[in-house]
C-alpha cells in the first residue's frame, strides 16, 4: 500500500475517533447529569479526566466498532453474521472500557468511573450492566448508524480540506493530554503516597464545591483545577473520604 493510501487511512480513523471523542463527552455529559448515582446534587459534571469536551474511550470505540461492523467475515446467514458482530461490538466496547480503567487504576492511582456498587462488577471497571448498554450501543450503530458513518468518511475523503479540522482537533488534543496528564501526575504521587485510588469524579465534586463555596470560576471546564495548592484540595479530599467511612462503619 502506498504512502498516500496509507495517509488516507490515517486520516479516516483519526476523523472517527474525533467523533466519537466529542460524542462520547456529550453523552457522559447526559449520563452523569440525569442518571449518575455519584451525583446525587444533579450537578453538570465535566466527565474524563481531559479539560476539553472529549473522551478518548469513546474515540476508540468508535474506531472499533466501525471496524467490526464493516470486516470481512460474513456467516452466509444475514441474521446470524448481525447477531456475531453485534456480539463482538459489544465484547470490543467492554474490552476498552476495561483496559482504560485498569491503565489508570494501575499506572494513575485514579478511577476514573466506579461500578463497584453495580451487581457483577470486575474491579469496579465493567459490570453487566454496562456491558448491556455497549450491546444495545452496538445494536444501534450497526443497524442505524455505520452506513451513515461510512457514507460521511466516503465525503471526508473527497473533501481532504476537511483534515485541517481535524487536525486542529489533534493539536488542542494533544495540548490538552500533556497539561491533563501532568496533573494527574501530581493525582498519582498523591494517591500513591497514602495508598489510596482517587475517585475523580469525587475528587471533581469536592473541588467544586470549594469553588462554590469561595465564589471561585472555572467550575465546570477547569473542574479539577484549583486556586492554591492542589494538595490542600486532595488532603481535604481524603479527610472526607475518611469521615464517609466512618460514618458508614458507625
């Protein structure tokens, strides 16, 4: 394959993981508003751990599961080739969702999401019902959505100006990753230091809170950003936590 072919591809998967990155944030957004049960408040919570309205998880899944949708392995049964590669979409959902948390979990000290109140959990990462909303998720793109992704990929690559937008995607991506990755760094000495995992969700309502309490901006977007130390805020952080405990425990 030549270079240009190659560039092409490069191009196309870079154009869905930018979709799927800011409808993934939109739908986190939704998600965490209206139906979190860690945000009792009903509060807009900015989800992930970047500062800009993107999550990566989504990027890639999306990525997958047009490719699961469109390989080459039909069954010979309409249906049954439909059911395996729903099937595979939801496994391939699952999957990333269980490899980000435990690269965070292992490398950040973070979590990122928590399902160890949901029935079934694995480590608090996946659960049945989350593993259902990837199935349904994945129903959902392939019957209704991957002809129109293939069709808008189809006029991304006659309309190659369009990269530029994409590539102004990447750039405030990759600024974005290095400042949220630096702060996650200081997260991970912490956390590390008190051999604890920070929930960042937690973590976020707490900061915000203070926020509030001190008529301070930057509540929303800059959710994990802080006036002063953001070790006061993490050592604040970790009393509540401890004062939680204890009142469940009593």
């Amino acid at each position: 394959m030549e270079f240009k072919a190659y560039f092409i591809v490069f191009l196309e998967f870079a154009f869905l993981f930018m979709v799927g990155s800011l409808l993934g944030w939109c739908l986190e957004l939704v998600y965490r508003r209206f139906f979190s049960k860690n945000n009792p408040d009903r509060k807009w919570i900015n989800p992930g751990f970047l500062t800009g309205p993107c999550v990566p998880l989504y990027g890639f899944g999306l990525c997958a599961l047009f490719f699961m949708a469109n390989f080459n392995a039909e069954t010979g049964n309409g249906i049954l080739n439909g059911i395996v590669r729903v099937i595979m979409m939801s496994a391939s959902m699952t999957a990333i969702e269980y490899v980000a948390g435990i690269v965070f979990i292992k490398g950040m000290n973070v979590k990122l999401w928590d399902y160890s109140d949901e029935w079934g959990n694995i480590q608090g990462i996946i659960c049945p019902k989350f593993s259902f909303y990837w199935t349904v998720l994945a129903m959902i793109f392939y019957v209704a959505v991957n002809q129109f992704v293939a069709n808008s990929i189809i006029w991304f690559v006659d309309n190659v100006w369009f990269s530029y937008f994409v590539g102004i995607f990447s750039g405030f991506f990759i600024i974005d990753f290095c400042v949220s990755l630096n702060l996650m760094n200081k997260i991970r000495a912490f956390a590390r230091e008190h051999e604890i995992v920070v929930r960042t969700e937690e973590l976020k309502q707490h900061i915000v809170a203070f926020k509030e309490e001190h008529n301070i901006g930057g509540k929303f977007i800059l959710a994990l950003h802080t006036s002063g130390t953001l070790r006061d805020r993490l050592d604040e952080y970790i009393d509540k936590i401890k004062e939680k405990r204890e009142h469940k425990w009593n």
